[in-house]
C-alpha cells in the first residue's frame, strides 16, 4: 500500500509539473505573438487597428487595395481632402498607409477619430529621418533636407509589407474616380511600377515648358556628366510624374528597386547629377534613372496634373476637371491656397480640422 502511495504520489507531482510546464510556453508564445519586431530598424508601426465605430457598421470586404499616402503637419489638410476623395468615391476596400514624423502624430489622429474619416481602414508609420543619412544634403536649409517625407514613396515595400501590389499618391490630390480601376492598371510583365508619361495628350498642354526641357530626361538630369553620360539614355526621352504611382511589389522587391534608387542618391549626393533646371526635383531624377524604359503607364484620366501651375485655370475647362478620374495640384499654388486653381474642387472633399489649426485660405466671394 505505501509503495502504492508513493508511486500515485509522484504520478500527480509530475502531472502538476507538465501542467506548469505548458502554462509557460503558452505565456512565452503569448507575448511572442504579441511582440513588435519593427522592420530593419526603418519603421515603427504606430496604428493600424479598426476604430470600435468601423467595427459596428458593414466593414469594406474583398481584396484590400493599399494606398500609402505622406502626411506633414502643415499640409495634413490636403491628406485629409485626398483621403475622403479617395473613400467617398469607392465601394473598394482601401485600406491607407500613412506616413508621418513624429510630430504631426496626435494632430493625424485626432482629425481621423473626430471626423467622419474614423470609419476609414488606415495605419499610422513614422518615418525616420535617419534612414535617408548618407543619401541627401544634411544641410537643414536644402528642400530635400526639409522634406525628408518625400522618399517615403522609395520604400514602399518596407511600409507594406504583406501587400503584393500597392497606389502611392502624392498629398495634393484629389480622387474623383473609383480607386479600384486605377489599381487594376496592367503592369507589363517585369515592371515593378506604372507612372505618367509628362507627354501624354492629356496633361502635356499643362506644362509650364520654361526652358523647353521639363517634359524629358535634360530637364531632371546633367547629361554632362559621367555618371550619366554611361548609362546611354537619351536626354529627350519623356519623363514621367512619380505624384501617383501603381506599384508591383513582387518585382519590386525582386528588383531591389529600394536598393537601386538608394544607389542614385548616395551617387547624387557625391558628384551632383540632377539638372538645375528643376531647382525642385529631389525625387523624379532617381527614379527616372531606375525605371528608364522600365515602367509601364497610367491612364492619362487618371493624372490630370500642373494645376498648382500659373494659369491652369485657362488651361483646363470645368468640364475636362469635372471628368477626370485624379486631379493633382502639382506646382508652386495649392488648393489650399488663395490663388490656385479650382479650389472649389478640392473645398467639395476637405473635412474641416477640430484643432482649427488648419484653415484654407479663400478669397472674398466674387473675387475668383
């Protein structure tokens, strides 16, 4: 009988033992799963959790289209504008990356929670500066120095991770097609994005020509120099606008495109290969060089570009605004300014700020 004892005795002290044993290792795995491991350091993922009010109305199914967009303090309007374009004019299930600093976070949030945009699938991701040492000027007075947000677009695959195929669009949009076609743009087979073409019938008329050259190669890039000379492309070839772009991350990725524009920065940065025709172009000429007779093109409807430009008002008739899929305000007047073009357009979209921060600024009524 004492043997007996002894023998249950030790059969429920290790059944006790087992038991701890599991507790553990489900806790451990609990708190893995559970973990943030940020990517290579680059990104910290700040949000990207439904809003309770999303959660109680019919969420958006079928595949999820991701739309990374950049958010700056002061511009955080124009997100606001572009992002309700975008919603209101869709059935689709878009889901929004937005990138910020650190600053502008709390603002970003509170506009998104209090408005009608909480209801809006969408992540929040700080970009860190420091990604871009090495790659641009560290002179603070230098505009890609003050704008470092305007890369974000070179490392779309880091922000969207799990996504095979992915929209990046510039803050200074707006939406007035369904955001499902443009993401349906057919990529030819190797090419890792689609943009558009700065001669296309469309928008061509809108370019400010200036020196003659802002619609080809010459106008971004110093074809005098080696770096460029080498690489054999011609100088009048048709740029392209990289404000809107339809992205393959699969080749993307596979390409290492990140890898490649990185490259043409650090190069930039030692020897100056852009033109200084474009005082502005920090972004364009990389991508130029890596995606030169490599990208695939975008409905003309769907980048109706240069109304921040002197005299788009004249350049485009209400009707031809009225039936373009994407309307971009790229150029020196913004819709939220006073003399920009077809405000009124952007007005129909922006969603008033709850800080009061942000105020358009308009002009009597009768002056426009």
């Amino acid at each position: 009988m004492t043997l007996r004892r002894v023998n249950v005795l030790i059969l429920v002290l290790l059944a006790v033992a087992f038991l701890i044993i599991v507790q553990r290792n489900l806790l451990n795995l609990s708190e893995f799963l559970h973990k943030e491991v940020p990517d290579a350091g680059m990104i910290l993922p700040f949000e990207s959790e439904l809003s309770p009010d999303l959660r109680s109305e019919t969420v958006r199914k079928g595949e999820e289209i991701p739309v990374l967009i950049t958010a700056t303090e002061e511009r955080l309007g124009a997100v606001v504008a572009a992002m309700n374009s975008v919603y209101q004019n869709s059935k689709a299930n878009v889901v929004f990356t937005i990138v910020t600093l650190n600053d502008t976070v709390g603002h970003l949030k509170l506009w998104l929670s209090k408005t009608k945009l909480k209801n809006v699938k969408h992540k929040i991701v700080i970009f860190k500066p420091e990604l871009l040492k090495g790659k641009i000027s560290e002179d603070p007075q230098t505009l890609e120095a003050a704008k470092p947000l305007t890369f974000a677009r070179f490392y779309l695959p880091v922000y969207i991770p799990e996504a095979e195929k992915a929209i990046y669009l510039d803050d200074d949009v707006i939406v007035q097609g369904d955001i499902q076609e443009l993401y349906e743009t057919n990529l030819k087979p190797g090419h890792a994005a689609a943009f558009s073409e700065d001669c296309d019938s469309a928008s061509s008329k809108g370019i400010v020509r200036g020196a003659g050259n802002q619609n080809n190669y010459m106008g971004y890039l110093d074809f005098k120099k080696e770096d460029i000379k080498k690489l054999g492309m011609r100088a009048n070839t048709c740029s392209f606008n990289p404000g809107v772009i339809v992205a393959n991350l699969t080749e993307w990725r596979n390409q290492n495109i990140t890898r490649q524009l990185e490259h043409w920065m650090e190069l930039n940065k030692q020897n100056d290969l852009y033109s200084k025709t474009l005082a502005e172009s920090i972004v364009t000429p990389p991508l130029l060089i890596v995606f030169y007779k490599r990208h695939s093109n975008i409905d003309p409807m769907w980048h109706i570009r240069h109304l921040g430009t002197t005299g788009a008002q004249n350049r485009y008739s209400p009707q031809f605004v009225k039936a373009a899929k994407l309307l971009h305000w790229n150029g020196h007047y913004k819709p939220w300014s006073r003399t920009s073009a077809f405000t009124d357009v952007w007005d129909k979209w922006f969603i008033a700020d709850p800080t009061g921060k942000f105020q358009p600024v308009r002009r009597h009524t009768g002056d426009n």
